[in-house]
C-alpha cells in the first residue's frame, strides 16, 4: 500500500555561503542501502513576496513522497542558488519544510540582491525518510519564486527648491550614487553651494521631473528619515556661518538623509605607500569647491586627507577600481595600487571620489624644434623630477604630458623665466637667455609649485 504525504513548505533562513555543499547525503551518513522503492518529488510553492508577507515562518516547496505505508519525512535540507549555480547558501528548514523568514529573505538578499523583482532560485531539497525504522535519503530539484521587499529607487535624482528657484525641470543639481547599480550602491549625494541664509528643497526622481510634484522625496516626521510621494514637507538646511557647500546624502534604500557644512582649504594631501606612509603631497583647490589635483609618483595603496599633519577626517576607499572610486570619511580601505608609475590626482571632495590618470612621458617642445617633434623626459624616482638634455633657443618652449596640448606647463603670470612657478593655466612660454645646451629637470606637484631647474651644458 502507497501513502502519499503532501507538504506546503516556504523557507529561506540566512546561513554561511559555500561553493561545495552540496553532500545531501552528509547529514544522514549512516543511513542504510534503500531497501524500498520509493520515490521523493518538490515542486514550488506559492510565489513569496517579502513586503507582503505575514508571520516569521514560512513554507518552502510542495512534496510527494511515494512508498510503503508509513513512509515519512523526519528531515530536510535546501540549498538556494544563484542564476550561474556557482554561489550556494544553505537554508535551514525544519521537519515540517517551514524556514524562518527573516532569515530567507537575508539569504535571497545575498545571492541576489535587494532589487523589488520576482526572483527565479534554484532550489535543492534532500530528505530523510523513515521507513520502518530506517533512515532512506532522497533528493530533489524544483525552484522558489521570491520577491525582496525594497523601495523602488530610480536611476537620478534632484534637487529641487531654493538653489534652482523652484524650477522642477532643472537638473543642474542631480544627486549620483557614482554609478552601478542603485540597489548595491543606495547613497545618492550632491553637492550644493551655501547661499548664507537657510536652504529648502525637495527631492525630484527623474520620472517626474517637469512637474510632476507627486513623486517627490520629502521630510518626514520623524530626524533624519524622509518620505515618498510628496507626503512630508520640505527638508531644511539652517544656515552654517563660514559654509561655502553642503553635501546631502540619502540613502534611498534605508530612507534617510543627511547633510554636512563643507569650508574647504586650499590643500588636500595624498600620502601612501610611495613615501612609507611619511610624506603628504599636497593637491591644490584654489576654487574653494571641493576640486582638487596634483601630480606625483604612486606605488602601493595610498590615502587622502585634509591636513598635511594629521589624520583627522581622512578619506578611504569605497569601491571602484584601480584607477578612481568613490570614497568615504574613515572607516575604509586605502584606495588600491593602481601600478607604479606617475600620476595625475584628481580628487572632489565634495562629490566624495578620485580619478587617476596615467602620465606615460613629459616632453619639451617649441620653438628650437618648430614646435612639432618633442623631446622625451625621463622621469627620475631618487630625485622626484623628469630629466631631459636638450639643444634649444632663446625663442621659447613648453612642457607637457603624454605629447598632447591639453596639460602643458609655461610661466605663472605671463613670466617666461618664471622658472620656481610653472603654471598648467595658458603658462607663458618658458625662455632661456640664450640658445644652447641645457639639462632640464622638471619638478611637478600642484598648481603654485611646480617648478625647473634649469642647467647649461
């Protein structure tokens, strides 16, 4: 006689990840030879969507186990997939196939993000059945449908209020996660100047801009949280004596918000592994806006921070790639080697990232060769400078990066023998009193001190 035993089963509980679990048999290792036929099927269950969902158990898959009278599950597990198969999480379910919700939806989380989309997972279930006293194992495959509870989060967002007059077309102040992925990457943020009184806005999605007012982000009732919808009223920025910007930060994930007052200095400072973690290389931001470059070596992993002195308020890694990312105030990694080599710095310490971009050579080039065929630098690690002997004339010359007119150094303030101030800012041509012989040795940092020496042959 056959006995059919039905189970509505939904379970998704967080456990440790693992590329090799897949020993269904493991738990049940001493288990007998099945000395019965009997068959064991999962099918899914109904489809779950975390934001609706009730109560903190939940049934994972449907099964069928076909046997001898009597024949019962005592114990399951499930492993859920990703699409590729490659990354595994174990779900712990109990006798009856119920898992602990908050722990599936943790578990759904890590193999497939927190993007709101019915999610197709792959789904092993192994049983222990009990026949007569003994223990047989049986496996099968079948998927659960599952849906993350999370907010819609668009792909742009702006500010919309007193900086822009009110003007819901405007999008001159968009707020940007950097990039990727909205749901891995949630915080959105955006620089606005201070305007010396307080500041009101709301928060426009790209999908309605033009005046659709409804879909607007604004404050809640409760600090530092904000609603959808339109459904609060404008955020707030009291005035801050001495600001020159506020950076706003939302989370549109987790639904807060933030702002800071920004007073920036003149210099900001890499300091990494080129120097031992000894030496702060200035970065020159003459604007006030946050924006800041420089030039210097690199090798190894390397920081930046506001004071040449100390550590406070430094800035780390986020996330990127060897060549730029985004950063954070404390609490990361160093931003990664991007090779050893020289390097034009740019970083915005408003919008909180970097970007690198490899100098490959400094070349001379003017008048003494019809300012067409430059004349490679080489650049020197023990001395910090790119060197170069060259003939050249009293008519003029220039140097600049990677054999194009886009960065070129020439005198601060119209000098041409303004040799201790090169200037990348329409520099005049650099002038020697008489043509000859002459070694050059070019001294790049920042804007205010860059400088060569200058040596007849």
């Amino acid at each position: 006689m056959k006995k059919i035993l039905s189970l509505m089963g939904m379970a998704l509980l967080m456990a440790s990840c693992t590329d090799d679990y897949k020993d269904w048999a493991e738990p049940f290792s001493n288990a007998p030879e099945d000395p019965y036929s009997i068959s064991f099927t999962a099918s899914p269950a109904s489809p779950i969507d975390f934001a609706t969902i009730s109560g903190d158990k939940v049934l994972l898959f449907n099964s069928t186990i076909e046997g001898p009278e009597g024949a019962a599950a005592t114990e399951y597990e499930v492993v859920l997939s990703d699409e590729s198969g490659e990354n595994q999480t174990p779900v712990e379910v109990d006798a009856e196939g119920y898992a602990n919700v908050e722990e599936l939806e943790a578990a759904v989380y890590g193999l497939y993000g927190r993007r709101p989309v019915a999610r197709t997972i792959p789904m092993e279930v192994g049983v222990a059945i009990n026949v007569k006293g003994a223990s047989i194992v049986k496996t099968a495959s079948t998927t659960l449908t599952a849906t993350p509870n999370a907010p819609v989060i668009e792909e742009a967002y702006y500010i919309t209020g007193t900086p822009n007059s009110w003007n819901n077309s405007d999008t001159s102040l968009e707020l940007t996660n950097g990039g990727g992925d909205v749901y891995e990457n949630p915080v959105f943020k955006v620089l606005i100047p201070a305007t010396g009184s307080d500041i009101e806005f709301k928060v426009t999605p790209k999908s309605g801009l033009g005046g659709d007012w409804s879909k607007c982000l604004t404050a809640s009732d409760t600090e530092g949280k904000f609603a959808t919808d339109n459904a609060g009223g404008n955020f707030k920025i009291t005035h801050v004596e001495g600001a020159k910007f506020y950076r706003l930060e939302f989370n549109m994930l987790d639904q807060t918000w933030k702002y800071e007052a920004l007073n920036f200095g003149e210099y900001f400072y890499e300091i990494g592994n080129e120097s031992g973690w000894g030496t702060s290389h200035a970065l020159f931001g003459g604007a006030g806006d946050g924006k800041y470059q420089g030039y210097y070596y690199l090798d190894g992993e390397f920081k930046f921070k506001p004071n040449a002195d100390n550590w406070d308020n430094d800035l780390e890694y986020v996330g990127g790639d060897s060549m730029g990312g985004t950063l954070q105030s404390t609490g990361g990694p160093n931003c990664p080697d991007p090779s050893a080599g020289f390097y034009q710095i740019n970083l915005d310490a408003g919008a909180m990232n970097y970007s690198l971009t490899k100098v490959d050579v400094i070349s001379i080039i003017g008048d003494f060769n019809g300012w067409g065929a430059d004349v490679d630098m080489t650049y020197n690690k023990e001395a910090g400078c790119w060197e170069a002997t060259a003939e050249v004339n009293a008519n003029g010359f220039k140097f600049r990066m990677n054999h194009d007119w886009a960065i070129s150094w020439g005198g601060a303030n119209g000098d041409g023998k303004l040799y201790d101030n090169l200037t990348q800012n329409n520099g005049a041509n650099i002038v020697v009193d008489a043509a000859g012989t002459y070694k050059f040795q070019l001294y790049l940092s920042c804007e205010g001190k860059n400088k060569v020496v200058i040596t007849k042959q």
